[in-house]
C-alpha cells in the first residue's frame, strides 16, 4: 500500500470541493483532491456525449456564485465568462404566453396585458424581494451560530445576528418571517392575481425540494433563488460560456495554480481513524495520509459508508439517517437538428435565449407534485429549459441545438418498477408534453439523454438524487444543516471536516460552503 503525506485531501471534485482546495492551496497547504468520476464538477459540469453536442448534464444556470469567491480565487484569470440569462418565456396551454426580461419597460408592459393591477404590483413586490435578499444575504456568507451554546464566541455570533436583524425595520421584519414559513403560492398569492405569472415565479420555490408550490416552507426557497448576484445584480441568472463545467474547470485551475494535486477516478472507499482523529482515506487500495480530510460528499455517503460506525454515536447515526434527502427531479438534455417552435410564438426571437418554463398554473405543478407524492413521475411535469448554444454556439454544430430540459417531478422512490426501467417512459413523457407548446419537437429530435434521480446517485454520487445534497427546508438550513449541534463544517471526528451543499449556506452552483468549510478549517489550523 502506498502511503502519501498531504496536509488536506478532499473527497470529491464538485464545485464546493474544488473551492475548499483552492483556498487551502492558495494558504500553502499541501492538497490532494479525488475525485470519483473521470471529469470533475460533481453536478456542475460539461460533457459532450454526443458528438459536437455540449451538454451541462446536471446543473444548468449559475445565479448564486459568490462575488467574493470569483474575486478571492481571481477566477476571471482562468477564462470565466458568464453570458447574463435575462428573460422567462411561459408559453400558455390557449395560445398565449408571458414573458419577462431584463427590459423592466418591455416586462411591465407584457405584465399588464395580462392584468394591469400585477404589473404595479410586479414592481412593489421586486423591491421588497430585493430587500430581503439584502437582509440574508449576510447570512449567507457567515458561519451559523450555534443558539444553544454558551461558547463566547457563539453567544458573539448570535448577537451579531439579532443586531442585523434588528437593524430591519418593523415591516420587512414581518414579511420575512412571513417568507420563512408560508407557501411559495400562498406568498404570492398576497402579491398577484395572474395565474401563469405566479406559478411562474412560484416554480423557483420548488426546485430540488420534494414539495410543492402550496407546501409551507417554499416561500423561503423563493428567497434563495433571488440572492444570486450577478456583477452585483440581484436575481441575475447567467449561463457559462463552455457549459456549468467551465465554473468547475476555472475553479480547478484556480486550485492548481497554487499546487493543489487533483485526481480523476480516484473513489474514496473509506475515511481512516485513529485514536479519534481522521487521518487519511482509502482509495483503490491505496492509502493517502493528511492531517485534514475534508468530505465534499453528502452526509449520508459520507457518515453511513465511507466512516466506520463505531467511531460515531447512537445520536449522531439516528439524525443523519432522518436527514431529508429526497430526489425529486431529472434532467432531459436533447441534441437538435433545428430549433424548437413554439405555437405561441413561432420562429426564432428572444424568448428563445432565455429560459422556457412549462409552468401554465399553481394548478398544474401543485398535481405535478400530487403525482410524485405517491410515487408516481408527473404526467405533466413541470419543466425549466433553455438552450444552451443560442447564447453559446460552441455548445453544438452549425444550426444544431442543444437543449436542457430540468424536470420535476422524479420521486427517487418510485411506487412501482425501477428508474432504469422506467427512464425511457419518462422521457417520453417529458417529450409529449413539451411537444404540446412546440409540436416540431418530435422531428428535430437527433438524440436524446434522460438523467433519473437514480442515475444522479449511481453517476454523480447524489444520495437519492437530491441536487442540493439535502432539502432546502426550515428545519435543515443555517445552524441546523446539515445536523444540530454540527452545521460549522466540523464533525464529531476530529479533523474531518464538510464542504458540500449539505452545509450552510445550502444548494446552488454558489462555492459559499466550500469557501467557508475553507475558512474554518484554515482558523483550526491557526489555533
């Protein structure tokens, strides 16, 4: 068995891994990172399975990446370029469609063809959002407190945190604990009386949660989406030009440029332990010895396989095992030989660049859960698409296409027969129902991959297929993820550390908690 000495090896080439590496490198420190598959980026990453055809096969927009990731690691350095997605085209079942974009004028007139008391409404409610993503926002760069501690440092950290809530005033105080706690379409509901336009703007509440838009608690994940920042625009969407790999590939660059070693098909089978202490890991019967190991994988791989249970106690076992985890969507990515036609507006044109969403009423993605609620995928599912190569030709051959279609519902547990027998069946699905709003779609066909919930666990290492390595619900964010008494990036092993999306700040091509799982780690070291 070969034996290597680093001072911190990684387990995982996702985006938040490569992160924690590109800080730890960049501090001096000795690092190794393996990576399972043979590309890295976990979930953000480009892979051409069709020849001349790029697809983003998981993750597909970038909104949350945190500015002060991209200005500590000087990823513009390694060629980042990310083309702004401004606008949202609904088409709607009866002909007609809503579309929003970066033109506020072109928005609001669009709004008011469907009803003028919402596009006044429209702008109050963009305020407000834009308000409260500046109010948690400095939550999201903060390492949770932890309240029932008595720890100085935390009883410092949670008055830090009542101050800048207190700072707010009365008003946006109470429609934030208003957010925290009610439904994404009850919110809304207080707000417009457009249908399409709320389960719209409802659908970015739901994404990667196994609940839907009338579920309490989806509001919150509203608020999420509406932090990403793009050059310091609120709810900003953008695409990276190569693809979602292109983040992971600057970002590995980043950590390469400071001496960081990284590896491809390298699985990590277990976390070696002695006396308490991580102090290497197994990988191809292999043993690499460091004096940190830091887990980019989720809680449930991380504690359940690769760690010996009798390290860890009853307690600890018994919350990862109830850590909610559930899948709930899948990835249709398509090969075109032309572009799609909507009948509702037909031909090529701005609605084209953006993002598509198939999101006609509350009505329709609340059954669309219904479905999946009893272990069904949704008959008609909910869909948010773009294609890629119309703002990035590289992505696919002259006047071909590629598109990128995020479907929800994919419940991971299906009430009957397996994904693998039912992975074509869903992509029918997807197809058909799509093909509703472009009827041209079945012909342009060229070629087509379906990503199940079980194909992101077998594939990309996603316990049951959860994007976000966990639910982004109220009971498993800020102190509370991914477990109580453990949302610091530590475990209860010493010198085993998290840096995955089941840590704060949560899912999201964002590098927040592979940044700060970095930082403490980096403060251990000093003291």
């Amino acid at each position: 068995m070969a034996m290597s000495n680093y001072d911190a090896i990684i387990i995982g080439g996702g985006h938040n891994g490569l992160t924690t590496a590109a800080y730890l490198a960049s501090a001096g420190k000795k690092v190794l990172v393996l990576e399972r598959r043979h590309v890295l980026g976990g979930a953000a990453v480009t892979e051409e399975i069709y020849p001349g055809f790029k697809f983003s096969v998981c993750s597909y927009v970038v909104s949350l990446l945190r500015p002060e990731v991209i200005r500590e690691l000087e990823l513009p350095n390694y060629d980042l370029e990310i083309i702004p997605l401004d606008s949202t085209f609904t088409p709607m079942p009866n002909g007609d469609y809503l579309f929003r974009c970066g033109d506020h004028a072109r928005t609001r007139r669009e709004i008011a063809r469907h009803s003028p008391t919402d596009a006044e409404a429209y702008e109050e409610y963009g305020k407000l959002m834009v308000q409260m993503a500046m109010a948690v926002k400095p939550m999201l760069g903060l390492i949770p407190p932890d309240p029932s501690s008595w720890n100085p440092r935390e009883l410092l950290g949670l008055a830090d945190v009542g101050k800048h809530f207190r700072g707010l005033e009365e008003k946006l105080l109470y429609d934030l604990a208003k957010l925290m706690t009610m439904s994404s379409a009850d919110f809304l509901d207080e707000w417009f009386e457009t249908d399409v336009l709320k389960a719209t703007m409802s659908a970015s509440g739901i994404i990667g949660t196994f609940m839907g838009p009338r579920s309490p608690g989806t509001a919150y994940v509203l608020l999420h989406h509406y932090v990403g920042e793009l050059d310091g625009a609120f709810r900003s969407w953008g695409f990276a030009r190569g693809g979602m790999g292109a983040i992971s590939r600057v970002i590995a660059d980043a950590a390469r440029h400071h001496g960081a070693e990284i590896r491809t098909e390298a699985a990590v089978d277990q976390v070696l332990i002695k006396n308490g202490r991580a102090c290497g890991v197994v990988s191809g019967g292999e043993e690499y010895h460091a004096g940190v190991i830091v887990s980019g994988v989720d809680p449930k791989r991380t504690f359940l396989k690769m760690v010996d249970s009798q390290h860890l106690d009853a307690e600890f076992l018994r919350q990862v095992n109830n850590f909610k985890i559930r899948g709930s969507s899948a990835k249709v990515n398509l090969a075109l030989d032309a572009l799609p036609n909507f009948t509702s507006w037909p031909g090529e044109g701005p609605h084209l660049a953006g993002a598509i969403s198939i999101s006609p009423s509350l009505d329709y993605i609340e059954q669309a859960y219904d479905d999946a609620k009893y272990g069904d995928f949704s008959r008609r599912p909910y869909m948010d698409i773009i294609l890629p190569s119309m703002l990035d030709p590289g992505m696919a051959p002259p006047g071909k296409h590629v598109m990128s279609i995020f479907v929800q519902y994919a419940p991971y547990h299906l009430r009957e027969g397996t994904w693998p027998e039912k992975r074509e069946a869903f992509g029918d699905t997807v197809i058909h129902t799509l093909s509703e709003y472009a009827p041209n779609l079945k012909d342009i066909i060229l070629y087509r991959q379906v990503v199940t919930p079980w194909d992101l666990e077998q594939e990309f290492g996603l316990t049951e297929g959860n994007i976000f390595q966990g639910e982004l619900t109220l009971d498993q964010l800020f102190f509370l993820r991914p477990i109580a008494g453990w949302a610091k990036y530590r475990t209860p092993i010493k010198n085993l550390y998290m840096c995955g999306s089941c840590t704060h700040p949560g899912g999201g091509v964002m590098a927040a908690s592979g940044r700060l799982a970095a930082l403490e780690i980096l403060k251990d070291w000093r003291t």
